[in-house]
C-alpha cells in the first residue's frame, strides 16, 4: 500500500526560532529573481554541500545563510 503525501509547505524548512514576523517578511521580500527566502534555502543547501553533505548541522547553515543573503541586501540599500 502505497503512502499518502504529505504536501511540503515553506514553514517546514524555515527554523522554528523564527518570529512570525520574520518569517512573512522573508516571504515577501523579492529581490527580483524570486523569493528571499528560496535564496537563503538554496545558499544553505551549498553550504551543506561544502561540508561533505554532513547532517545534523542545517540550522547552522540555515543562519550562516541568511546572515550571508540579508548582509548582501543590506549593503545594496546603504
């Protein structure tokens, strides 16, 4: 039998720290190539990557990501 899908919505990889505020702002900032938070997910992925593909770190990377994105945004608006 087969199993049922379970639909993947973007709270389940955004870290469970997170206020909902900083969440929804994520969510609707754009940087014109798309969502924000689509490029914080992808920036960890390749930090992952970087590692070897070691698990048990996400959440490090996660942050290390956004800090990485938001920095970039933040020094094109100065």
């Amino acid at each position: 039998m087969a199993k049922a899908r379970t639909p993947r919505n973007d709270s389940s990889v955004t870290p469970i720290n997170r206020k909902p505020s900083e969440v929804k702002e994520l969510r609707k900032s754009s940087n014109g190539n798309g969502n924000v938070e689509e490029e914080i997910r992808r920036r960890a992925y390749e930090l992952f990557q970087q590692r070897g593909g070691e698990h048990g770190r996400h959440h490090e990377d996660w942050l290390r990501a956004e800090a990485e994105v938001r920095a970039r945004y933040a020094n094109r608006t100065a």
